[in-house]
C-alpha cells in the first residue's frame, strides 16, 4: 500500500521516539521488570511499542523516508532495536523539547533533501489493532495534501465514550465535496476535559485527536516562522550547520536552552483555518499514556499478561490460626463467598494493599491517580464488607492473593 510519489515532493514519515515515559516508569519496572522508555516496551507478544509503530508506518512509507527521532541517552535500546535502520534515518535529539522542536529538527533533515515534501507525523505509543485500515485514513490525509496543499490534516478516532484523558477535535463543515462527509474542518481543539464536558463532546459526535498528522513541510515551516519565530530561527542555524563538522555541536547548543512547545499548542491552535481532520471509524485505538490504559486494552483483547510475582512474608502459626500483624491479635475469618466479583484491576489493588504498599505508591506502580486507586479500595472494602485493612490482609491470606511464608 505504499504511496506513490514522485522523485520530489514525497511522503515522508516523522516517528516521534525521544520521551523518557516518566509516567510509565514505575509500572513498567513494576509489570515488566523493565527499566526502558515505554516505546521500547514490548507489552504484547515481540516487538515493542516503537518497532510496531514502524511496522505499521512501512505500510506506507518506505524505511528510508521514515526518519525516528530518538534520545541519545537511550542507547542500548537503540543499538538493540534499531540497528539495522537506513543511514541517515536516526535522528538524535539531544534534549526533550516536547513535539513542536520533535517534529522541526527531524523536518529540517527533509527539507535538504527533498524540498516539496509531505510528511506524516506518528507517535510512537498508540495501539492500533486495524494497522491497514488506519494507514489507509493515512493515505486520505495524504491525498488531501496532494490537492490542497496549504492543510494540514490530523486525524481523529470516532470516540468509544466521554474519555477524560484523551484531546478532543471539534469538526464543523466538510472541507470540500470531493473529499466526502468525513473530512471536516477544525473547529476547536479541546484538551483534557473533565467529566461533565467530556460526556458533551461525546454526545456531539466530537474525535479523539491522535495528533498523527499529514501536511507539507513547508506549511509547517511557514508556521514555524510566523508562530514560533525564537525557535525558528535556531532551526534555521541547525539547517545551515547540517552536513558540517559543526552540525552536532551546533543543534546541542541550539537545543540547550531552547523553549519546550507541543505542536498542538505551537501550530495547530494557532492556524485552524488552515486545519482538517479525518473521521476514523472502526478503529481500536488507544494512546498509552498510562499502565490503566495499557493493562484494560490488553484485557480487551485478551491479551492481558499474568501479574508480576510478589509478595510479603508474614509468619502465621500453625496451633491456633491466630495471625499478629502491627502488634495486634486477630482470629482467623472466614469471609463471605457470595459477594460480588472483584474486578482485575481491584484484585490488583487489593493485592498491592495486602503486600503494604500506600495508594499513592499504588497509582505510581500502575500508572493511574491516587483518586482512582482510593476509589477500587473502596469498593473492595464494600463488596467484601472489610471493616479494616486487617480484614484485607486475612482475606488475601486465606485467598493465596499474597504469599505466605508458614
């Protein structure tokens, strides 16, 4: 399904793989017993999140018009996941500048080469299970490009529910017959909503925005200068520099003090007359953004993994089943059978509970918020009628939810 372009004014890809994923980090060390940026995580089956996102991207743009930009501080994962990548396709950006400077660095690169080029933007933590169908809405941006070149074109996941933790796209008139109903214009961009809002946006048919994006270089450029003009014109040095022995020394130094700007921010709001979307449908889509999202999409699809081993040692004595924990004794209970099912994620905090650990320790191993945490212990505490976390841990013990040392 690859595109077909001519010798100037291809498409090109743009893989964003420089976040550190502190957001991530403790349930991924937690689940995974890894200490990797989550895009070099493999949470299902052998390739990790980033080589997914370039297996799916080589659908339509070959290799060696796909550039990544990554960190250099994460040079193990690098050598071990992409090694075999076409000279010239890595770019190393030596400080996070969020997805404004991610996009222009890599952009500048482009342009040396191939002046007339388009190129789609990836994040490189979605899950998309319809790899084909989803680059195909690719290729409509694309194609939408082609003809209206001044657009930039993003493209927005018709929406499961009233998701509070996912950007949402405002669609108005359609841009123009040709291209059919489902290719809008941009009406706002609407970030993190709470509840109330969200349920709104969902009920007017509003999109999740994937931020993956098609548009010319050029146009991109042109907002670069017309939005950011400081940060431009230290990209505009690096260009100059690229292809010197100055060109690392100069993009360092570029960099160093640079002001951080997403491109959401930095471009998009900034220039919607020039904006479309692409309705996607049928898609499951999901940005992993937590260890929650992670762990209920895996589920989903049933591809959850077996929890990680662990547990606390707590002595019971054999003679009377009395169990002494914080000083104080307490008969064995037998806790009632009949009570609603606990589900994956609550037994998960139950678990975490029972082996002592804080909500707020709880949240950072899977990735949630304490609010979230302190909401599934208490519905354990009812649908198991606890009266104290001394319950929980006798209840944990008798259900071999923690282990025991006898």
């Amino acid at each position: 399904m690859q595109s077909q372009d001519s010798e100037k004014g291809q498409l090109w890809g743009i893989v964003l793989a420089a976040g550190e994923g502190t957001r991530m980090r403790q349930f991924i060390q937690y689940r995974y017993r890894r200490r990797s940026p989550k895009q070099y995580i493999a949470f299902m089956g052998k390739k990790s999140m980033l080589q997914d996102t370039l297996h799916r991207v080589e659908k339509l743009i070959p290799r060696e018009r796909t550039l990544i930009v990554v960190n250099p501080r994460h040079g193990r994962e690098i050598k071990v996941q992409l090694s075999g990548r076409p000279r010239n396709t890595l770019i190393f950006q030596p400080y996070n500048r969020e997805t404004a400077p991610g996009v222009l660095l890599p952009l500048i690169h482009i342009v040396q080469s191939d002046p007339e080029a388009r190129v789609a933007i990836f994040p490189s933590d979605h899950f998309i299970r319809e790899e084909d169908q989803f680059m195909g809405y690719v290729e409509q941006a694309n194609r939408v490009v082609r003809c209206l070149p001044g657009e930039i074109v993003l493209l927005g996941v018709q929406p499961e529910g009233p998701e509070v933790e996912y950007g949402w796209i405002e669609p108005t008139e359609p841009l123009q017959e040709e291209f059919g109903p489902d290719v809008r214009r941009v009406g706002r961009f609407l970030e993190k909503p709470d509840p109330a809002s969200a349920l709104e946006f969902f009920m007017k048919g509003y999109l999740w925005n994937t931020f993956v994006s098609v548009t010319k270089a050029k146009t991109l450029i042109e907002a670069a200068e017309k939005y950011l003009p400081p940060i431009w014109s230290r990209f505009e040095r690096m260009l100059a520099a690229l292809g010197t022995d100055r060109e690392f020394s100069t993009i360092e130094r570029e960099y160093r003090d640079m002001e951080a700007v997403t491109l959401s921010r930095g471009f998009f709001e900034k220039n919607l007359k020039n904006i479309a979307v692409v309705a996607v449908r049928n898609i499951l889509w999901s940005d992993w953004g937590s260890g929650d999202r992670v762990l209920t999409t895996l589920k989903r699809i049933g591809r959850l993994p077996i929890p990680a081993k662990g547990g606390i040692a707590m002595k019971v004595p054999k003679s009377n089943h009395i169990i002494t924990i914080q000083g104080e004794s307490h008969k064995s209970t037998i806790f009632r059978t009949n009570h609603k099912p606990l589900t994956a994620r609550e037994r998960e905090v139950l678990r975490l509970v029972a082996e002592g650990h804080k909500s707020k320790e709880i949240a950072q191993l899977l990735g949630t918020s304490v609010k979230t945490v302190e909401t599934h212990r208490a519905n354990i505490y009812n649908k198991l009628a606890f009266r104290n976390v001394v319950d929980l841990i006798l209840y944990a013990i008798q259900n071999r939810v923690i282990s025991v040392k006898i």
